[in-house]
C-alpha cells in the first residue's frame, strides 16, 4: 500500500479500449514523467458495423504524450491483446516487452506488417522486472489457452498495481507450471493498490476444468473412430490443445496436417520456439494428405467459429481445393462459439453433416478464462484495497465487481470504467478524474479511420432497403429537362416486378420538376428534396419499404 | 400397421418447409382422394436475408392440387406453426381445425389480415377425431411451453401415422394435464407406422424440467427482492410462464402490468377463453404504473430475445415512452437466447445494467422440448415402424436418427427429409419418391415474393462497401460527353476523404469516353463495363474495397 507520508506523484490507469468495444484491449498507466502501456490488442466488427474488417483503438491520446511513453508490455499473444500493435507501431515506434511466445506471435504480425527490425523489443522471463520509466513491471506466470501468458505486477508510485490479463488458474496445465500463486500470496501480504482482474467468466460460478481434461476427451474420440479421418478445428492460438491433438496422433499412429493460414503461422512459431513437441514422422503437409488412408490421418484447421472465410467452412460447402469431406469423417469442433458467431458455427456443422461427416461439438472445450471461485482465490492472495474488473463485457464487470465486493472489498473501491475513463491514485486513494479522448477506429479494408458513423448508416439502409438514384438532367442555360429521368435501383425488388414502379416514380419525379419553372430549377436542392420525399412516401406507401433515394441533378451543355 | 392383403393406395409424407428455412412448419399429407396440411408457419429472416421481414413457405403445389385439399390441422400456437397462415388463406380457402386457445391465437392473426369470418374454422378438444377426407385426425393432448398443444394420430390408407407437433413430457405443468402417455402407448400397441416427432433438443441428453419448476425460480427472485420493481421478459406466447408471474404477484401483493404488442395481445386471449387465471385487482394498465410504488409493481414485457423494436430493448435504449429503467430495477430474462440472438440479448442486458438494473438471465427458463430421454419414451410407447426425426436443424434430425437408432428403429427405417421431399408409403413400406416445389418465400413490407437473389446479393454489397454510382451524359445525336462525369456514393468513405478518390475515379473514366470515338458510343454497354472494371480495380488496388459500382449513360437531346 501507498506510504502516505512520502506524497508520492499521481498515479493515473486509462484504459483506451475496453466496454465501448470488447476485445480492443489497451491500458495505459502514467505518472507525471511516464506512460507504460498494457497490451494493444484489436476487436473484430459487431453486426452493425456493416463492411469493417477489424476495429482498433483511438490512440490520439498517446499521440499527444509520446514524449512519455517507455514502452508496451503485452500479457499473452492473442489478438484482442496484440492485434493493434502494428497499427500503433506505425504512429508511435514505442519498445515491446513480452515473453517468448508473446513475442514470437508479435514478430510474425511485423514482419507481415514490413516493421520487424524497427521496432525494440526484449523478450522477457518470468519473475523478471524491468523498469520502464519511473515504472518498475514484474512477470508473473499464470494460466490461459495460450502458453507464456502474464500478469503483471507494476510498481508505481502509488504502489503495487496488479494486471492479470486474461488467465485461468490450471493446477495441470498442459505446457509449463500453474500460475504463480506464491508470489501473488507474497505481493498481497507486501500490499497492493489496485488489483485489475480477467471478468470474461464472471458471470460463471465454480472453478474452470484444467486443459489436460480435454486431453482425456480427445482420446475417447480416437479411440472410437479407428476407422475414420478425423478433422479437428479449434483457435489457432491454443497451442497447448494443438500438442494434445499431436499426443494423441502419435498415440494411434496418424499422420498429422495442419490447415488454415492463422493455425499453420502459429504452430510454425510454436515449434521454432519449443512451446509444440512433435514427434518424428508426425507432421505432414496437407499436400501429403492424399497418399494416406482416412485412418492414418488427423487434420488440425482453423474455422471453429464457422468464420465463412476459413479452411473448415470452405470444406463444408465444398470450396475447399484441398479435403473434401466424405461420409464417415469425424469432425470435432474443440470450441465454443463466441457470443455472436452461435449461428453460424451451427451452419456449418449442419453443412459438415449433411455431407455425412459426424459432427462432435459438446464437452469438446474448457475454456481459457477464471470462473468465480479463481477470481475469488485470487482475492485472497492478492487483497488488494481496490478492484478494477477488466476484459468483458458490462454484465461480466458488474458480477465481477459482486464476487469482489462479497471477498471484502468495499463497494466504493470496486471502479467499473469505460474506454477513456482516468482513474487516478493520490495519497493512496482512487478517484474518478475525468476522461480522454479514447475509442474505436473501424479498419476497412486499406483505410484506418475513414469508415465512420454516416458512412455505416448509408450501408444499413442500404442493406435493408437497397437504393435508387433518380437522374434529372437539364441545359445548363435554359435550365429545360433534356432527357427523361432516368432511375437506376439496386437492392430494391426484383427487376421484373420494378416496371410498374419505375415507371411511376418517373412521372412523379417529372410532376416534382415540373412545379418549377425554368428559372427557379437553379434550386437544385430544393427539386432534389420534393424528388426525395414524393418518391419515399410513394413507396412507403405502396410497399412498406424505404431504399436509400438520391435525386442527381446533372446540368448539360451542348 | 397396414394390411398388406387390402393393398391400400399411396400415402404421401411432403414437407413444404422444414430443413432449408427452420420454423416454417408445414407439412401435407396425402393420397389419391385427399389432402390434409398439419401446422402453417412462417420464419424469420437469417442474416443474410437483408432486409426480409418474415419467411414464408411457397405454396405452389397446394395451388396446383387445392381441389384436393380438405383441411388444415394445426398442432399448437406458436408463430413457426400458424404464422403463414394468413398468407396461405389469401391464396387458398381452407378450412382449419385446432385446439381452443390455438383457435383464439390464429383467429387473432385472421382478424389483422381481415380474414375473420371468410374462413371456416373448427376447435377440437383432445380425443376427438375429425375426418377430412379419406383421413381421419385424432387430437392428443401433449405438453408445451404453450397451452393447449396436440399431437395428431393421422389415419391413412396405409395405417396409423403420428406427429407430435413441437412438445415435451411434463408430469406437472402448469395448466392442464401431463402428455397422454396412456393413449400414445394404445396406439403403439395397435401398430403405428410412422412417427413424425420434435428434434429441437435432441442434442441434449437427458429431461427436459418441468415448467412448474420455474415458479420456485420466480418465488426466490420476488422474495429477495422485495423492495424493487420487479421486470420480467419471456416469450409473448408462453402463457404458462405469464401465469406463474401472476400467481407470484398475487402472493406477494404486487400489481401487474403487461407491455409489449404480442404479449397483451396474447395476455387478452388467453384470458378471454380461460387460460390464464388472474386474481382481481391484480392487473392494471401500463398507463397507472405510475400510481404505485416499485415494491408495489411487476412488469411483464416482450423482448426477452433482445428485439431491437420489443418494450424492452425500448426500455433498455431509455426509448420507452411509458417505462423508465431506474438504479434498483430488478430485470429478469425467463428466456434463453433462440440461436442467432445471443449477442443482442447480451447488448440488452449490458445496457440495463448500465442504468444500474440487477439483471438475472441464469436457470430462469426451461425448455419447451423433448430431451433425448424424452424421445425415447415416446419411441418405446409408440414403436413406429419409420421414424421422420422433424422440427429442427439438420444436425438436431441427425442425433434424432441416433436416438431412433439407438430405440430400434432400423437405420434405414429413419427419413431424414428437406422441403419438398415425397416420402411415399405403398402396401405398408416406405420410399423416397421424387419431390415437389417447396421452399421459401420472402416477404419484405408489403411485398410477397418480389425480393429474391438478385436482390439480395445486391444488398450484401451494398453493405459491405456502399455503393458509387458513375453518370455519363452524351448528346443523343452527337454523342459528344455534355457535362462532366458525376460520381456519386454512399456507405463507401467519409466525404472528406472521398475527394481525391472521386476525382480519381473521374479521370479514369473520363479515359475510358476517350476510348471510344462519338461513333462507337453507341456501344454504351461496352462504355459502361469498361469504366465499371477500371474504377473496379482502382478502388481494389489503392482501398481494398468493392462497393456497387453502377455506370449509367444518359443521352440529352437539347
């Protein structure tokens, strides 16, 4: 806890993503001569945000302080926590500090990114501090669905502020030790400030089952389908699952392929680093596939979440070049859907099982995040004075903040904040204090930034109605209609139904322009609004529907 | 089972939704003299149906074969089994035949539609037989998490053939008696030879609970919290669920309100025929909420699926005219999100939360549906001689079969069916024979049928990337360019970054005119392709993107 008779300087914690987009986590902690920053990860679009590809934060703020900044430290190497750094990256050169998986995933993204040997970065161990600034971070081994993953124990001036990142408390971990709860017990009993905690589980009571239980599953699933191929999609980045499906490969003598470009990327750096065992004669290219029987193979894919675009879904509309799924082919989805990809992780079983593949998706997955008793265990090691939820979404950080209040945190030390918020530390005691620019930036495509809130009210309407562009040209000069109106529609009814239609919006567009005379057509805007509201009520009217309408004045010179 | 000796005509098995669009109930049954229909459902629009409001079954081969038609048997009341049924009865009169409050719901949906009074209707009680035709359906009571729900002994030509309809096995239910085990196994014992049955949760292993267990659910929730308004959303149609919250209201001296269009609308009915027992003095307007204090009030509402339009996504959004969500509010969820709708009940429960409401969504809601457990009773009391898994997604038909399998039934006495499909029953065997038009239908506003792919494939891109629309005048003789190039778009960049695209996009097709001479642009489908693949791939190359791109030539003549 904070010694209050030295004053130290303030202490402020700014998470920049966070509740307005779950996923983009990013945390900055500052005093008033550093900036170190937790994490920097990206989010991918939610329904609405119709034609964005990826979603990154607003670093305006970090913009403004570069000066300050020391450096980034990233607690585990999936993407909703690495995600945005080369976008950052390319803004603000700022060191990265991670340990060696972590860093292995951040290398691959640079050198997609062209920013590998431009940027510093140290890999670091666990139980190793290093100081970045007036700050001092400590790595703390804990338990997640990827290896290497970190809390973090930052010393400020305030005193011991703990990060957890995302973990789970595994007392047999598949890949390495249980998270480390000694020392967490030995920081407690020091004292910590602030404790920020993993709230994806919440909302879940009891304990989460260890990885290694999966282990167990996998080898029912073998050993009764001796006979079939089995396919297997899960996250990419588990690769402690991945080595389960490998044990079990080498166990029933099959030839292993791996499929998918974000699940071959992972287990390439995974094997390089040491963090995937393979034993010899296991792994083959999925060219390979074709020269061995359906029970000497196991095929590890990407497309646990029904994503259209990846390997397995491509296999089940038949779009894929290189496996065709036949009747008899097991397929295990070793996952869960994600809130929001629940349908379309049921289409394509559906798909896989109207091919007669048989299709195994329950008890096949634990997952990566602490249920309550973890959270509560954590309390009782770390007792920190105050609670800062983190990683979930609003339900989660309010059932969160229940668990802590129930450990003996008083309600008012529990702070539920939202992307931008500053909590700031002085004398030992947390306070709201304003809020900085902060947020969400769509990516689409190539553009960063110019995708906003008109442009994805445009795509809504559009998606819903369709459009139609009313064209009225008239002489430059004497301002006299020099062509009929001509509409165009997309999107709207079907083109053999549309005649009737068209055919009326033309003469109430040629009614609108005709309640002006030649002079006052130099009001284009206000003949392109009567256009605009007599063909919206017309088709309202007439069909319930509202496309986007968008009256054109060209004027023509002959 | 049928006599072989009598050589009885054909009995044909055809679903005219089913499979390919889920909740679009409609199965005919027929034979050489008659035609009977059992339930009439609609759907709801996948996400890929942009813009769709309701699905609805095409009907082509009922309107081909109407002489045929004698009725239509409707198991219960939910809107995946009546809701086309106003569509249906404007192309076809057809006499309809239905349990008391499953009368009352469809007869609600006639009177929207103005068809109240055009139609014949009949309501049955349980055990009786009607005939139609040369088949004779017998009404047996099941349970539902709607009252009133049958399931139909249908005797054909080749013997007796059973459709449960959507149901469970619920010893205690609420209203009314336990499924008719007693009956089904009768008619076991006289031989059924086919048994049409729910696949909805066939997945689950196990039994489904009993709706009265959720009144334990509901007493715990008033009991401790007994100082708060209390909010509960549940399913407009689940009048069982809508008379626990009133007995609990009555026992705890609450007032109850009921919001939402569906839900008075369902409240209404089932209270005018008896379904639904409300103490007085219990239920008052939305309108006198104000009059009482929160520990006075419940409040029931729709929009427990997160419905964007439902009270309480109005509620949540503070877009409710007449509800306002304060710190204390206790919300429940007696629901679990319908697959799809996860990630708008989460945004609901987020935002309530945020207004400081104490939201319980967990082990407040049991399912209407027959568990595995439950299936298997059913086939051990009836012992079909075929089995036609029904009412679900593929994957569910498919671990019906194993269920079916598992109880008996050959493998190859199991059908699996998609729209469309005969499945013919001749001297007592069945076969696959042929299929007929099936499938669905859209419907957008008030349009039937006139949005199809085309349409939809064109609002896919449309809301992916927007659209630019490129308009070329030329004078009708001449064909010399009269005004320059107009670029138009939507829902593709911001404005203020579209300038120097826009421009861009002009010079380009500006080169593409001053490839044709005046002579050669008569050709304008060739000026339009070539101008639609170079900004095409222009935009690909420098943005990554593809919106709608629509070239359109006008010809002036001044």
């Amino acid at each position: 806890m904070a010694k209050k008779e030295k004053v130290p300087g303030k202490v402020k914690i700014i998470p920049l993503g966070g509740l307005e987009q779950i996923g983009m986590n990013i945390t900055v902690f500052e005093d008033d001569d550093s900036i170190i920053i937790v994490d920097c990860g990206l989010s991918f679009p939610d329904d609405e945000m119709l034609g964005v590809d990826i979603v990154i934060p607003n670093i305006n703020y970090l913009k403004k302080n570069k000066d300050k900044i020391k450096g980034m430290v990233i607690t585990h190497g999936h993407e909703d926590h690495i995600g945005a750094i080369p976008y950052v990256l390319k803004e603000i050169n700022i060191p990265i500090y991670a340990t060696k998986l972590t860093m292995g995933l951040i290398d691959s993204k640079l050198e997609e990114h062209g920013l590998l040997g431009k940027v510093k970065r140290k890999v670091i161990s666990y139980g190793q501090t290093i100081n970045l600034g007036t700050f001092k971070v400590e790595f703390i081994r804990t338990n997640h669905s990827i290896a290497d993953a970190a809390a973090f124990a930052i010393y400020t001036r305030q005193g011991i502020i703990i990060h957890t990142g995302d973990f789970k408390v595994d007392y047999t971990p598949v890949y390495g030790e249980p998270i480390d709860l000694q020392r967490l017990g030995e920081l407690g009993k020091k004292g910590v400030l602030a404790l920020l905690m993993d709230s994806t589980n919440a909302i879940k009571p009891g304990f989460t089952m260890s990885e290694s239980t999966i282990g167990k599953v996998f080898d029912n699933i073998f050993n009764e389908n001796r006979k079939s191929r089995i396919i297997i999609a899960t996250f990419a980045s588990n690769v402690d699952r991945v080595q389960q499906i490998i044990n079990m490969a080498a166990k029933y003598g099959r030839k292993l392929a791996v499929d998918g470009r974000s699940m071959v990327k992972t287990v390439e750096v995974a094997m390089k680093l040491g963090y995937l065992s393979v034993p010899d004669n296991t792994l083959i290219d999925i060219e390979e596939m074709k020269n061995y029987s359906d029970e000497q193979m196991v095929l590890i894919t990407t497309g646990s979440q029904g994503e259209s675009s990846a390997a397995l879904a491509r296999m089940a509309a038949s779009l894929h070049r290189k496996v065709v799924i036949n009747p008899g082919d097991v397929v295990v989805f070793s996952s869960t859907p994600i809130p929001g990809n629940e349908k379309s992780v049921s289409n394509v079983i559906n798909e896989l099982a109207m091919k007669g593949a048989k299709v195994i998706f329950q008890d096949t997955h634990v997952s990566g995040h602490a249920c309550q008793e973890e959270l509560k265990l954590i309390y009782t090691l770390v007792k920190p004075k105050y609670a800062i939820p983190v990683h979930g979404e609003f339900r989660h950080l309010i059932a969160h903040k229940e668990v802590a209040v129930s450990m003996g945190i008083p309600k008012d030390n529990v702070y539920i904040i939202n992307s931008g918020d500053v909590v700031e530390f002085d004398e030992g005691e947390a306070k709201l204090s304003g809020s900085v620019e902060a947020g969400a930036v769509y990516v689409d495509g190539l553009g960063v930034g110019d995708v906003g809130n008109v442009v994805l009210r445009d795509r809504q309407q559009l998606s819903e109605g369709g459009m139609m562009v009313i064209i009225m040209v008239f002489d430059e000069v004497t301002k006299e209609l020099v062509a009929m109106p001509e509409i165009i529609s997309r999107g709207f009814i079907y083109t053999k139904e549309a005649g009737m239609i068209i055919d009326e919006c033309t003469n109430i567009t040629m009614e609108c322009i005709e309640k002006f005379d030649n002079d006052s057509r130099r009001e284009k805007n206000r003949i392109k609004n009567l256009v605009k509201e007599n063909i919206g009520q017309y088709l309202w009217k007439n069909l319930k529907r509202s496309p986007l309408i968008i009256p054109v004045i060209i004027e023509a010179g002959v």
